[in-house]
C-alpha cells in the first residue's frame, strides 16, 4: 500500500508558505500527498501591486495555487468555501464564509475525503490556528472529528467508499522559543510584536507551544528552493517574503538552520517530550490494519 499524506489547510498559500517544504519532501520520497484547500481567499490582503485587482482576487490565487501545488508535485483539492478574512474582519458575517458553514457539513465533506483518498497520515491547523486565524481554527474543527469519524461504519454510513481510519494526525505548530527570540528582535528595531502581520491583527507574544509540546520536526533543507518556488507563486500575497524569518535573518542562516516545519502529533496520543523526525515513523502499511487497532495506538 502507498503511503498516502491528506493536508487541509485554510488558504490558497497555506499549503506553501505552512508546509511547503514537507509536501516538497515526502512527494519526492514517492509518498502520495493529497492538498485541501479550504477556502477561496477572496477576502485575503494583497500586496500594493494588486491593490487593483479585488474582483479578480480569486481567479488570481486560484491560478497562483495551481502553479504552487503543481511546483510542490503534490494532488489539490478544493473545497470552495469563501474566504471569511482575518481576525475581526467585516467578511467574517458573510453568510458564505467558511467560519459560517455547518460543522456537521464540513466535516461530511472531509470524511467523504478521507475515505476516497485513504491516506496513513492526516495533517491541518492546530486548534489555536497557529494565530488564531478563524479560517484556521475552522479546519481544525472539521478535520479533526472527520479523522475520528471516516472509520467508524456508523457515522455517514451514506458516504462512500468503506469507512477508513488514518492512522496518524498532525497539528501544525511551531515552538514559543523562536517566538520569543523574533519577538526580540522586532523590539529591537522598533517594531510592535503584538501587532505584526498585513493587517496587524497578529499578536506574536501569543503565538507558539513549549518546545516539548511540539513532537515532530521535519527537516526539509534539500526542498528549500523548491518550496520557495511554490510560496513565490503566490504573488498577490507577497511570494512568502514577508515572514518574521524573512525580514529578520538572512537566507542562508534560514536555509541551514531554521529549513524544519514542526507538527505537534494528535493521534496517537502523545507524551510531552516525545520526538520524531518523521510523519510516517511507526505507520503500518499493510492493508489488514483493522480501523480498531489503528485508534487503540
């Protein structure tokens, strides 16, 4: 059996300027990676050059998602909610926005995947949404009880194929000590670490987990142009060059010490202190795992 990794995530960018460099890793380790994108970032802030450009924002990060995913060799998905914008946005009460949507409904539609696609490895935001993003914290609500549910045979028993159970689920996260050491660096040139991002709605000094909270990290240092390819694709979102890693230290520094994305695992559940440097570490392939003994790890 192949192995097989579901990511969803919240925007088209999300799945480069997150995870890039993991999905750039595990495909061209022949792992199968399957990318949802949530939502179709029409509410999403854009860089001066397409300050014009608003009716056309999601035809234009549609196509900036295609070429990313395509750059990364990875298999995309949509699931073509609207975008509800960040923190405190007017777009949150869109009665279309993804932080809108039924959560019984959402969820369905990620079983529906997960049973279709059949991966090992399921991965989406943390509960917090890394910055307590609502798009963010939204897929963590779906994927999480979707993960649970795709292979228990009487929950969507209408949804098809046969109930599935993945074997493992991620949370991205990142650890508070780089936090803390970015947050330092912005005070020293001035900058307000509790209101950074475009739209200065990020709070940094809330941002992370304590680094024995956070179990997995992937090293993706022989993918780093690749990912940097996929997150310039993204153009109308500034091509991933406007991080705290970005403005803050040079590349080659990024590029040999800081080339790691970071998971906190959630399934199976996982001590403090626990470490792996791999998605698949310990994930039988075989297709007779029962659906019992992969939620009693």
């Amino acid at each position: 059996m192949p192995k097989r990794l579901l990511i969803l995530v919240a925007h088209p960018d999300d799945e480069s300027f997150g995870s890039g460099g993991t999905i750039a890793r595990y495909v061209a380790e022949g792992v199968e990676v399957h990318v949802v994108i949530a939502t179709d970032g029409a509410a999403g802030s854009v860089v001066e050059e397409y300050a014009n450009e608003r009716e056309r924002l999601v035809e234009i990060r549609d196509k900036e998602l295609e070429t990313a995913v395509s750059i990364l060799g990875a298999t995309l998905h949509k699931l073509n909610y609207r975008d509800s914008g960040y923190i405190g946005d007017p777009a949150n009460n869109h009665p279309d926005a993804f932080i809108q949507c039924d959560i019984e409904e959402g969820t369905r539609r990620v079983v529906a995947l997960i049973r279709q696609i059949r991966p090992q490895v399921v991965m989406t935001h943390d509960p917090t949404g890394g910055y307590f993003h609502p798009d963010h914290i939204q897929c963590n609500k779906i994927t999480t009880p979707a993960f649970y549910a795709a292979g228990d045979a009487k929950q969507y028993p209408d949804i098809g194929p046969a109930p599935y159970q993945p074997q493992k689920l991620y949370f991205g996260a990142f650890p508070n000590r780089w936090i803390k050491f970015f947050t330092f660096l912005m005070r020293l040139r001035g900058q307000d670490p509790k209101k950074m991002g475009r739209n200065k709605d990020i709070d940094m000094t809330r941002l992370g987990y304590p680094r024995k909270k956070v179990h997995t990290l992937v090293n993706y240092s022989r993918y780093w142009d690749v990912k940097k390819e996929a997150s310039a694709a993204h153009a109308s979102q500034g091509g991933g060059g406007g991080g705290a890693r970005g403005g803050l230290l040079p590349e080659w520094i990024q590029r040999r010490w800081l080339a790691n994305e970071m998971y906190i695992r959630a399934h199976p559940p996982t001590p403090d202190g626990y470490s792996e440097k791999d998605l698949f570490a310990g994930v039988d392939l075989s297709e007779t795992v029962t659906n019992q003994a992969r939620l009693g790890d």
